[in-house]
C-alpha cells in the first residue's frame, strides 16, 4: 500500500490546475494500492498578478505551512507547484522535509514559466530557487516542448510529459455531435478574462464582425479579474450579439460547448501550458481557433483541428471567423474530427495510469 500526498490548489476557484489537482486526488483514491492525503494550497481571490506577494497572500501561504507534516506520514509527495519565486517558495517546507525524510518527490507543473522565472533570478534567489527544485525526484510538464522548465534541475529521464484529459461528462454521444448547428457561428471563450488570455482582442473582433453585419452569436464565461472588470463591461456592452455567463459549472460547461460550434482563445498567458479548456472544446464537437503558443502546438494541428490566428491581433481573429463563416461544412468538420480525437487521447482513466506508471518510474 502506498501512500500519497496530494499538495496544490484544489477547486473552489475552478482553474486549469486545480481541476488536475482533484482529478488526480479522485482517481487516486478509487486505487485499491493507494492511501491519499490531500493539501489544498488554493487561493481564493482571483487576480491576474501571479507572483506578486501581498500581506494577505503571504499569511494565506504561513498558514499551510503547518500542515507540513502530512509528508512524513506517505511515500509520494506529489505537488502541483508554482512557477515564480514565491510560488516556489510557498512548498519549500514541504519539499525540504521530503528530502530529508527521503521522500518520493513528485512537482507538476501545468505551464511555461518555472524555466524563465528561473533565468530571470539572480543572486540568493536563484541559488535558493535552484536548491529547492533540486530537492525533485521527478517532474512532470503537459508535453516534450516544455521539458526544458525542469532541465536546471533534475536528470533528463527524470522528467516526463503526461497529456492533460477532459472530463467524462464533457463527452457528448454522436446524437449530440450530429444536432449541432452550423449555419452561423456559434462561438465560444472559456477561460479566465485575463488581458493575457486575448479577451480584449476577442471583444474587437466581435465589434467587427458587427460592424460588416457578419452573422454571430457569441457566449463568454470565466472569471473576470478585477483590473479588468470595467473594460471588459464596457466592451460587452457595445457587443448586441454576445452575452457574458460568469462562471459555470461543469453542467453548465457542457451545454454552453454543446451549444457552440467554435471555440477561442487567442491566448499569450505567460504561463500558459496546455489549457484543459482546448481539450473539452474538442470533445463537444468545436471547431478550435487559437494561437501557436506554450504547448498549444503538442495538441492542436493548424487546418486539423482548426486555425491558428496571431497572438495580440484581433484583425487576424476577424478574418478567420469571416472565412470560416462562409464555409459552415469547414467548421462541422473541424468539429467532428476533433471529438474523434478527444475520444482517442484524452480520457481520465489514461491520465491516471500514466500518471501512476510515472510514480512507478522514479530512480530507487
């Protein structure tokens, strides 16, 4: 029997990251050779400044320090790490005892900048940075293109890719696929509304496609980040064919992906990996429109799955929904094969198991 810690955020905000966290925990727990432990690190208040210390983050962050001797009690110390200094530092009492408790030390990371954030460092930082992600026994990224984050740290056969899943629920029937509507455009933005999402140049797009009498719907839903909040209602306002949801839950999720045909994002997130959200557009039938970025390209094939448009360009996003608005046999295509996909790759119960060989894999 094996015992495994579970360190990182955990739903409630919904994100990327902390939808892996609790699908790991779940089906981890479901595994007769498993005891799981958890350690939920989420911070409540959603805002766009990752890496920035406050007071509030940083006696959030004291706080879950005393839960720092969960390590001792398992085997596996697997933690969904932060990629700045602080979101490092946050887990050093955590990855400082494992190692010294010569624990199996697990770090995932589910984006692209631990490498550039430790490049970035200099001096005491970078040495401590440097000391605590050396403490890894393994590391786990999205896929091959982003190996190079753990490469300062740990040996090469030491870090692997482990592709990222869609819920079961989000797997519609053929039924399903086959009733989707594809006379006009149908589009879809699920996602956080972060400036470096391409929230700003998807709402000028759609202007566009207003002003040239383009036929659309268009349904958004996410957190909005404060620093944001004006602007985006502002331009939401002007837009008569697109309508704001707010955050949804998976139920919620699924009928808005059910109901579009196309889905965006014209994403620049610096820490950007491989956003589950391409994943799920994909099993409900979309047609995808994003940009070539972080490790977008691992999982999206341009004029496979759909089209790539420029990162911060909201006149290219335009030209492609006008083409693809003149072909709607284009977009059910892109659609169908990219449920097939989804079907084939991106299933939870692969994700575990390859998650578990990884586990297996580590140096004894």
């Amino acid at each position: 029997m094996k015992k495994l810690l579970i360190t990182g955020p955990f739903p409630l905000p919904i994100t990327g990251v902390s939808l892996g966290t609790q699908i790991v925990y779940d089906e981890f727990k479901k595994k007769d050779n498993y005891q799981v432990q958890m350690v939920n690190t989420s911070y409540s208040r959603f805002d766009e400044k990752i890496g920035k210390l406050s007071l509030h983050k940083a006696w959030f962050y004291l706080k879950l320090q005393i839960f720092f001797y969960k390590v001792f009690r398992n085997d596996i110390i697997y933690i969904t790490i932060g990629q700045t200094f602080y979101g490092v530092l946050k887990y050093a009492l955590y990855i400082l005892s494992a190692s010294v408790a010569n624990k199996q030390i697990v770090i995932h990371i589910h984006g692209n900048y631990l490498g550039k954030q430790y490049s970035e460092l200099t001096g005491i930082k970078k040495r401590l940075f440097h000391f605590i992600m050396s403490r890894t026994n393994q590391g786990i990224v999205s896929s091959d293109s982003l190996k190079d984050n753990f490469r300062p740290f740990i040996p090469e056969d030491q870090i692997f890719s482990l592709k990222n899943f869609t819920l079961d629920e989000l797997f519609v029937s053929d039924e399903v696929v086959h009733a989707k509507k594809y006379d006009r455009l149908h589009i879809t933005y699920l996602s956080n509304l972060m400036l470096e999402k391409g929230i700003f140049e998807l709402l000028e797009a759609l202007l566009s496609l207003e002003e040239e009498n383009v036929p659309y719907q268009a349904r958004i839903a996410g957190n909005i980040a404060p620093e944001n909040s004006d602007r985006v209602m502002q331009l939401l306002e002007r837009l008569e064919h697109t309508e704001y949801l707010g955050t949804v839950d998976v139920k919620e999720k699924t009928d808005l992906l059910t109901w579009s045909n196309i889905f965006i994002l014209p994403t620049f997130y610096t820490m950007e990996a491989q956003p589950f959200a391409i994943l799920e557009a994909m099993a409900t039938g979309n047609m995808i429109i994003t940009t070539p970025h972080a490790g977008i390209p691992d999982i999206f094939r341009d004029q496979i799955n759909g089209v790539y448009v420029e990162k911060q360009n909201a006149d290219s996003i335009t030209s492609q929904l006008k083409k693809v608005a003149a072909q709607p046999s284009m977009i059910r295509n892109y659609g169908l094969h990219n449920v097939k996909e989804a079907r084939e790759k991106y299933r939870i119960p692969q994700f575990a198991d390859n998650l578990e060989a990884i586990f297996n894999a580590a140096h004894s």
